[in-house]
C-alpha cells in the first residue's frame, strides 16, 4: 500500500503554548518518525492575516512557530517543513477552487456564522459589519493547503472539521467537474489531546487567555504554574487527580509510572504549594532542553529561514508540476497545448460525426424517394421495364433543365436517386 499523507498546520497569531505542544506538534513530530506516513507540516501565515492585522505580532509568531518545531526535534528529512507562503501555488489553486465552491456552502461555516451572529447579539443592522472576505473564504485556502498535497489525513481541533468537510466537497466538485484529480481528505481529532486545560481549568486557549507559553522562561514558567486554579482543600486533605489541572497537565508529559506515583500523592493530601512547585520543577526539566535550542534559533534565524527554503523546495517540487496539471484539466494551457485524451475525444467526435452524416444522408434519401417513389412503381409494374425506366429519367432529364435554379436542385436530387434506384434498367 503507496504512504498515506498526514498534513496539518498552524496559523502563526500566537506564541505556542503547551496546548499546542501537547494536543498538535507533538503527535505530529510522532508521526513523522513513523515510516507509514508522508508528512507535511507548515506555518499558516496567510491564514494569520485572516484573524489579525499586526504585522509585528505575525511576524513574531511566525519566527517562533518555526523555531518551536526546530527546537522540538523536528527532523526536516523525514518531515516536509515549509511557511505557506513559499508555495504560491497554494493561492493560486486558491482562486481555482474558489470558481467551484457555491457560495453557500460558505455562509455555512461556523467562523462566518458566529461572526454574523455576534453582530446580530449587538444589534448590529449590518449582519456582515467588519467580516471580511478573507474570513469568509478561508475554508477554500484552508482546503487549498491540503488538496495542494492531496493529503488523506489532517490532524486538527475540533474547531477544524467542519474545513476538512468542506474541503473534502470542494474536491468533490472539482473532480467531478473536470478529472478525479483531488483525495478526499479525513479529518483526525484526538479527542485527549482535546482536554489539555489551562490556568483556569477551562481548554488552555488563546482566547480564553489562560495559556503558559511552551518556552517562557524559568522563572515565568514558575510564576504561571502558581497562578493555576486549586480548590480550599488544605494540606494533608486527600485531593482528586482527575479534578485537578495540576495532575492533568503533570501526567501529560509523564510515564505511566511518574503518573501513579502522583496520583498516590494527591490520594495522601499533598498541599497545593507543593504539587505546584513538583509540576513547575518536573515541567522545567522536561523543557530546558528544547528551551534552550529555541532560543539559540530565534538567535539564529538566517538558519530557521534556511530550513524553511529547503522545505519550500520539497513542497514546490510536488505542488509545481501538480498544479500545472489542475490548470489543465480546468482549460488554463499553453496556447501549443494539445492533450492526448483530447486528440483521443476529438477522433471520437469525428467517428461519431460521420455516422451522424450517414445518418443525415439516409434520412435524405428517404424524403427523396418519397417523391419518386410513384415513378419507381411505374416503372416496376412495366412490363418492359427497361424501356419504362429510361422514358421516367428522361422526363425527369427534361423537367431538371426546364426549371429554375433551387427547383432544378431539387429536381436534380430526385433525378440522381432515380438514376442509382433504376441502375439495373439503365
Ligand atoms: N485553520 C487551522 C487552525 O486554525 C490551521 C490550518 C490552516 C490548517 N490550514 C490548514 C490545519 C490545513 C490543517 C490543514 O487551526
């Protein structure tokens, strides 16, 4: 069986938190490593300018976006690494699945829809108040992304399906309309890594602003894991793990060994202090590592631009000559361009065309005959027939010279057919 491709990305708005770690990059580095799949990994800056007009906060996340992935040991080799934006042959199959996806199909999409609805709770008259078209047409980039790969499974949030939907229909379309170019993509949700919480409980989330930045520093990274929500239960008071976001995000990182040894902990009643300063010491442990190289690439960002270039090339090497086959199946050529299954259909047409003529002529011939028919007959109940065929022709000879030019035509044809009808008598 040929690798199934697994593609994902992040749109660079944010600095990465552990939510992302945990619940995107981290099954996605797994996945890389495993030799069943092609990977396709990348920084959705175009979809940034979606949802946020900073250019300093874009550009900032898409160098730390980059050197997150780096920094997690993301082995470009295995993985193809690229910034969306590299590959302009991503927006350019942009506009042509635009041209075939209904504008329905778009006001339905949950983005759109809770934009319109917060103006309608505002009593906003103007439904579409501050939406912009890019808003409203990003599932069809978002689809453009995975269809450019022709990837079978997106790893996403549950935000994302109803997208992967959408561009599993897009593709439908445009397959059907021209040629089966396009895999209908699937959507994957893992629905653990759905539940990673953050300061107050809630899903850790940039608009909940509850996130601890993956390599915040040290001492950060201690003050935020203070500031996690715990209960009134004092020290020594048994404690439930599964109710505690400090156990959550401690067994996340931690073996099934580590995990026990702490839940036995919360069951003996440790104190919140100090189940705080155990997830802050064991998170830094596990961080310090990749914290570091982090830095050392946001230091080094010719190299990240490097890597991010060379990934543009692998990515290019298939989308380039992908495209250039989507553009024809749409009717975009070279002006010289002639297609072998259209030299196929166009002999096609020309065989058909001449049955179609065959058929033209026999109709012809019948009316004809219709006309003469009463002549034939004459002739046939003759008995000397040979005699009788010969006065019919030379009566019709007669009537063709004597007639003016479109009744001579005419005639001239029923003349003719008289000619090949009594051939055996002439
Ligand atoms: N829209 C996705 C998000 O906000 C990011 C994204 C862009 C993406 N293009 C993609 C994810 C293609 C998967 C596949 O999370």
């Amino acid at each position: 069986m040929s690798k199934q491709t697994v593609l994902t990305g992040i749109t660079t708005t944010g600095t990465p938190h552990l939510g992302n770690y945990l619940g995107a990059i981290k099954p996605a580095i797994e996945a890389s490593e495993n030799p069943a799949f092609d990977s396709f990994f990348f920084l959705a800056d175009y979809h940034a300018l979606i949802k946020c007009h900073e250019p300093e906060r874009v550009a900032r996340s898409t160098r730390e976006i980059a050197a997150t992935w780096l920094a997690l040991g993301l082995d470009t080799d295995k993985a193809t690494f690229y910034r969306q934006t590299d590959i302009p042959e991503i927006t350019e199959l942009t506009w042509l699945l635009t041209c075939h996806t209904s504008k329905g199909l778009m006001n339905r999409a949950h983005a759109y829809k809770a934009a319109v609805d917060a103006n309608r709770d505002a009593g906003n008259d103007d439904l579409d108040d501050g939406i912009t078209m890019g808003l409203f047409s990003y599932p069809i980039l978002m689809a453009a992304d995975i269809l450019m790969f022709n990837a079978d499974i997106i790893p996403v949030g549950k935000d994302q399906i109803q997208h992967i939907e959408m561009a599993r229909d897009i593709a439908g379309r445009f397959n059907h309309s021209y040629q089966p170019l396009f895999n209908l993509p699937q959507a994957q949700v893992d629905e653990e890594t759905q539940l990673i919480p953050g300061l107050d409980g809630r899903k850790m989330s940039k608009s909940y602003d509850n996130t601890i930045p993956l390599f915040c520093s040290r001492d950060e990274l201690r003050s935020l894991i203070n500031k996690i929500k715990t209960d009134l239960r004092a020290p020594g008071e048994p404690k439930d793990p599964d109710d505690s976001t400090l156990y959550q995000l401690y067994s996340l990182f931690a073996t099934a060994a580590e995990r026990a040894q702490m839940r036995q902990r919360f069951l003996d009643g440790i104190a919140w202090g100090e189940a705080k300063t155990e997830l802050f010491e064991f998170l830094d442990a596990k961080l310090t590592a990749p914290r570091q190289r982090y830095n050392e690439l946001l230091s080094d960002l010719g190299y990240v631009e490097q890597v991010l270039h060379k990934g543009a090339e692998k990515a290019r090497a298939l989308a380039i000559p992908f495209l250039e086959q989507i553009r024809i199946a749409a009717g975009i050529r070279p002006l010289t361009y002639v297609a072998p299954q259209v030299e196929k259909s166009a002999a096609k047409k020309e065989e058909k065309s001449a049955e179609e003529l065959a058929r033209i002529e026999e109709g012809r011939r019948r009316a004809i005959l219709k006309q003469v028919q009463g002549l034939i007959d004459r002739v046939h109940l003759a008995p000397n027939k040979a005699e009788e065929a010969q006065t019919v022709v030379a009566e019709k000879t007669a009537e063709v010279e004597g007639l003016k030019k479109r009744a001579r035509e005419r005639a001239q044809n029923e003349l003719d057919l008289l000619r090949e009808e009594l051939a055996a008598y002439l």
